[in-house]
C-alpha cells in the first residue's frame, strides 16, 4: 500500500505540471498541489485487496473571480454543508490590462464574447454557485485530455470511470492495477479544514459541498505514526474492527471517528501488540456507548482539545482547524 501510494503522489505531481500549463490562461479554478487523503495515505484499509488512493486538490479562484463560502438553511448548517457562491471581481486595474484581459464587469457583453473564453460563471457553475457534477465532468475531461502527454501512459493503460461527484480512474499495467479517486474542494482560510465534494448523503444538490476533516485527519494519523513505538497496532485494531462491523450498519468513518477519539486520550505506546484485545473490547464499549446515546462527536471538534490532558493538546498543535470552526461540529450520525 505504501508503495501505491508514492506511485499515486508522483501520478498527480506529473498532472499537476499539465493543469498549470492547459489553465494558465483559462477562467477555470486553479489547481493546487494534490494532498493524499482517505485510509490508504492514513496507513491502513478497510479492504486491503480494494485499496482506493484518494486525493484531494485544492481549487482557488481564477482571474476575475473570488469564492464566498455559504451556509444555507438550519438544517444544512447542522450538517455543516455549504455552498460555493461564485462572484465577479473588478479587473480594471492596469496590472491586469497588462495581462490583455477584459473586465468581466465593465465590458460590454458582445465584446467579452468575441474577445475572452467565457466567465467561471458560464461554465462550471449552476446560478451564482459552484456546481459538484460539473466540476467533476470537468476533471474527467481534464485527465483523459493529458493522459496520454504523461510517461505513464507508455506502461499503464487507463481506465476513467463515469464521474458524479469525482474523478475515478484504474491504472494498470498487467501486474499492477491501482484505483484513483481524485476528489476537489475548497479550503477554509488556512486551515487543514475544506468544503468538498464527498457527499455525506445519498442524494445531495449538486451545489451542496460538505465540511470535509480529511486533511487534518490524514495529518492526525501521520503524527501519530511519529508517536507510536515500531509494535504498535493501533491500525492494525483500526482496521480488524472495521472489518468485524462490515454487513452490521456502521460505516467505516464511524469506526475510525471512534479510533482517533481513543488516539486522542491515550497515548500510542499504550496500543502495543500485547494490548490488542483489550483495545478492541475498548472501540466495542465504545460504540455501545455511542448507540445507547445515539450521538458520536466528530473528532474535529473543540471541546476534545480543551481539556489539559498533554496528549490532546499536542494532538491540535499538530493540525490547523482555523477560526471558523464551530464550537461543535454535532453528531457524525446527523449525516
């Protein structure tokens, strides 16, 4: 897995040459580095012979544009979903004159379309709001356009699958095969918090983009694995539990939401192999607790880090939530 995962980190790093050079000039959403997420660059799988490489590119505004993050009703606040309001800036300045660029504001209409490609607005938006599935037929183009620029393509054949509210593909050479999930978002004032495009619900609006915690949880997982000592098993119970609760009705974020919450008190040295039952019967006790009170925090949330315990304090020294998030983000199972 560790191995897939370089493969993938370089795959995205030869991409990411190709986005700057085809967007350079573009009103499209410019693409930041790839950050890999999700269980696989965590250390672990729920399923280790279907292993996904997830990655998640930060989008900022092009030229002309800027993003205004929205939340909507009562209850999408709850859930912590929002929307990405996309507005027109000013650009009648002469630093961007310099650039042959036309004021999407103050430039009369036939003259814009005669002369520049068309807003953000016009393309991958639904209204004024930044639309998911739109922005995911806009990836697959995207990468099946530059596949076939890339080293890759001269071993590895590809296969792109019909995206919704990502970019899916398998790679594979005839030994090797490896599954990607290239997943965008925006990211909350410099804090390892986004709003992105995995869906919490079944049949989200295709301008709804969630709260996403993947960045600081792939961040968590990664300082732990400095704190652990070489025989600790804290993924290897990770991922057991998870497997025992597979076909029962909890999903694996809940398992792990449960898993980082123990990392978060005790220490990793105390998840050596020789306590490997007694951790397990732990996240069993937890999740008992959990049902009974049909509530389970996220682990990105204030209150576990107020308290004076040195282990959680040093826990969010190590990642960046940002001012804006809420004192509690509520129950996991709300989504």
């Amino acid at each position: 897995m560790e191995g897939g995962c370089m493969w993938t980190r370089t795959l995205m790093e030869h991409f990411a040459i190709y986005f700057r050079r085809v967007l350079s000039n573009s009103f499209y959403p410019v693409l930041q580095g790839a950050i890999g997420v999700g269980s696989a660059f965590e250390g672990w799988s729920p399923r280790e012979q279907d292993v996904v490489y997830q990655v998640l590119i930060p989008m900022t505004p092009p030229r002309g544009h800027s993003f205004h993050l929205e939340l909507g009703t009562a209850w999408q606040r709850r859930l912590r979903n929002f929307h990405i309001r996309v507005q027109q800036e000013c650009t009648c300045t002469s630093e961007q004159q310099g650039e042959h660029m036309l004021c999407f504001l103050h430039h009369p209409e036939e003259e814009l379309r005669r002369h520049q490609d068309p807003s953000l607005l016009h393309t991958l938006c639904t209204g004024s709001y930044l639309d998911v599935e739109k922005t995911a037929r806009w990836f697959y183009q995207l990468v099946r356009a530059i596949w076939p620029a890339l080293l890759e393509s001269h071993r590895w054949h590809l296969v792109l699958l019909p995206p919704r509210r990502s970019c899916q593909f398998k790679v594979t050479n005839g030994r090797e095969s490896y599954r990607i999930e290239i997943l965008f978002g925006v990211r909350q004032g410099n804090s390892d918090v986004f709003v992105s495009c995995q869906p919490r619900q079944a049949h989200a609006s295709s301008t709804i983009w969630p709260e996403s915690y993947a960045v600081a949880e792939m961040k968590f997982f990664r300082y732990i694995a400095r704190q652990a000592p070489p025989d600790s098993l804290h993924l290897k119970c990770l991922q057991f539990f998870t497997h025992l609760q597979l076909g029962l009705g909890f999903s694996t974020y809940t398992i792990k939401t449960i898993v980082m919450h123990l990392l978060s008190i005790l220490p990793a040295s105390q998840w050596r192999r020789r306590h490997f039952v007694r951790w397990l019967m732990d996240i069993s006790e937890s999740l008992r607790t959990c049902v009974a009170r049909r509530r389970l925090n996220h682990f990105i949330d204030f209150p576990l880090y107020t308290t004076k315990d040195c282990v959680r304090i040093k826990v969010v020294d190590s990642l960046s939530l940002g001012r804006e998030t809420p004192q509690s983000l509520g129950n996991v199972w709300d989504c």
